[in-house]
C-alpha cells in the first residue's frame, strides 16, 4: 500500500524558519530601512499573519522571501503613518533606499551575516548594549538567552533591547552596514557577539538537548569566516581559535544519557582531531598582544593545553596555572581567579 505524503504543516514551517532565517530577515530590513525600531515588530507581525493565509492558500515557494516582503511593507505602511501624522514627507523618500549589492558588501557572498554584524554594533550605543543587539538583530538569539548571558532578568533585558533601538532611531541613516574602512574599529563588539552566541548554545533550555549544535556550529563557522575576512584582526583570529579548539570536544561532552561528560572522563578519540589542528594553526600564528584578542587568545592557549594533550594525566597543569594568572592580571575576573 502506497502511503500518501503528509503536506507540510505551515506551523512546523514558520517555526523553522524563525530558528534559521530570523536573524538575517531582521537584519536585512534594518539594512534596508534604516528603522530598527520598526522592523522587529514588522516582522513579528508577518509571521503571526503568515500561518492564517498559508493555511488558506499554500506555503510560499520561498517563506522566508514571502515574509521579508510582507515585514517590508508593514515598515513602510509605518514610515507612512509617521508622515501623515508629523508630517514628515522626507521620510518616505529616504524610507526604502535601494540595498546595497551583496557582491558590493565584504563577507556578503559567503554569510550575509557578517556585514550586518558591524552593522549592529554601532559606536553611538552604550559598549555593554552592541552586543547584545547584534545577537537579537543578526543572530537571532531569543531575549530570554541574551537575559541570561548578561545575568539579568529577561524584562530588564528586553527594556534595554528597546531603547537601544530607541537610540538608533535618532541616529537615522547613520545605522547601515559601515565603510568597510571603519569594521576594524568594531572587530571587539563583533568578536563579543559571536562569542555570546556560541555560549548561548550552552544555556541551559527545555528539552532533552544540553549544547544547542546549530548555534554553536553556526557560531564557529562565524567566527572562522570573520577571521578570514578580517585577516588582519587578531581579535578575530584568537576567537576563531579558541571556539574551534572548544567545539572540537562537543561530541564527547554527554554521554548515551546525554548527561554531561566531565572533560577528565571524556572520551578523546570522540574530539575532532581536524578542528583541533585548525585551532591550533589559528593560535600558533598569534602573538602577545593587549585588550580583548590577548584575553580570547590566552583562553585559547588553555583550551590549546587541554586538546593536545593525550589524556587527562598528560595535560600540562602547570601551563595552564601560570596562562590563568596572566588571564587574571588581565581581567581582574572573579571566575578566572576561581578557575
């Protein structure tokens, strides 16, 4: 008996497309728009409209294309609405700039992402705000976990979320993928953002699944591709290091239970020896240096200690002891001290 392929439920699609294609949506209709203030509710919008008419006349070829339309027009029925109000006639002309051309924007061809990343961490934002905006605009990463990373209630989070983009609305045109010239200056916020990302993929969450792979392999693959754009940042070199180096022993960090693994009882022929040796050629080719690449590269150096070695009683301790008290000196960090 042949069975009957069951049609695709416009729920499980809209659900997958918000984990897959959020970030980058929210991120190409602030690129667009230049209304960060708007563009988040435009597009919450789109999808709770989008399962009532999918429902009634089929799932879009392309949803995610559907949705940036549908987002698209709700920002600009609301620059409208601002015009008739305040009688702003300027702002519908300066509403929908032609975007730039992906091939125009360094990093486009391979993640459209990582312009929109240096786009997020604007200067006129407070340091400890970019990013924290960059992992909800670019990344897509839920407030309640950007709450979490930043150990503060999710209402707090969210409050500071909103007058950020507050913020942005004063600056106006000024919020747009920068000169490529001015990236090297926004290297550290961008570096923070991804580095939180892939942290977020050990939060703890609902659900049998301790490390969220897809972001933190989504944030590996970040890192990796942000240092190769920017070959000259050694911010971005040390993160791509030390993410690779800590990936490398995902598979062997649960156990059949998928309770977790302590890293003395983990089973290193699970590492990945491949991501390990690009971890290592990344960190070799550093050199001392100060601010946030010298304390991502000597955290690097002590996952380096730790995945080279063969097993846990021919891990160089005392290496490590004395790249913890130069991290300590650096930071003053309470955790590092503990560590």
């Amino acid at each position: 008996m042949v069975q009957s392929l069951r049609a695709p439920d416009p729920g499980e699609v809209l659900a997958q497309v918000c984990r897959e294609d959020w970030g980058r949506l929210l991120g190409h209709l602030i690129r667009r728009h230049g209304r960060p203030d708007l563009a988040e509710d435009a597009l919450a919008e789109a999808i709770a409209s989008a399962y009532g008419q999918w429902s009634a006349a089929g799932i879009p070829a392309v949803p995610p294309a559907w949705l940036s339309h549908v987002a698209s027009r709700r920002v600009l029925d609301a620059i409208r609405h601002e015009r008739t109000l305040a009688g702003k006639a300027h702002l519908l002309a300066t509403a929908d700039p032609a975007p730039a051309p992906a091939e125009a924007m360094p990093g486009a061809d391979t993640d459209d992402r990582l312009p929109l990343l240096f786009m997020a961490t604007h200067p006129a934002l407070a340091p400890e705000i970019r990013p924290a905006l960059a992992l909800r605009f670019v990344l897509g990463v839920p407030t309640r976990d950007i709450a979490a990373l930043f150990l503060v209630p999710e209402a707090t989070m969210a409050a500071r979320l909103t007058r950020a983009k507050k913020r942005l609305r004063t600056i106006g045109a000024a919020f747009a993928v920068p000169d490529p010239q001015r990236w090297p200056q926004r290297c550290d916020d961008v570096a923070r953002a991804i580095y939180l990302a892939f942290t977020a993929g050990y939060a703890p969450r609902d659900g049998p699944e301790v490390v969220h792979v897809r972001a933190t392999s989504e944030a590996v693959r970040l890192a990796d591709l942000a240092a190769d754009l920017m070959t000259d940042s050694p911010v971005l070199a040390a993160l791509s290091a030390l993410l690779t180096l800590h990936d490398a022993r995902r598979d062997a960090r649960t156990g059949a239970d998928g309770a977790l693994v302590r890293l003395a009882d983990q089973d290193r022929t699970r590492w990945n020896h491949s991501q390990i040796r690009a971890g290592l050629a990344r960190l070799t080719a550093l050199t001392p240096t100060t601010g946030y690449a010298e304390e991502l590269r000597l955290q690097a150096l002590i996952a380096a200690f730790h995945a080279s070695a063969a097993t846990s009683a021919d891990t160089d301790w005392v290496a490590i002891a004395r790249t913890y008290a130069r991290l300590e000196e650096l930071t003053g960090s309470p955790v590092v001290r503990l560590n």
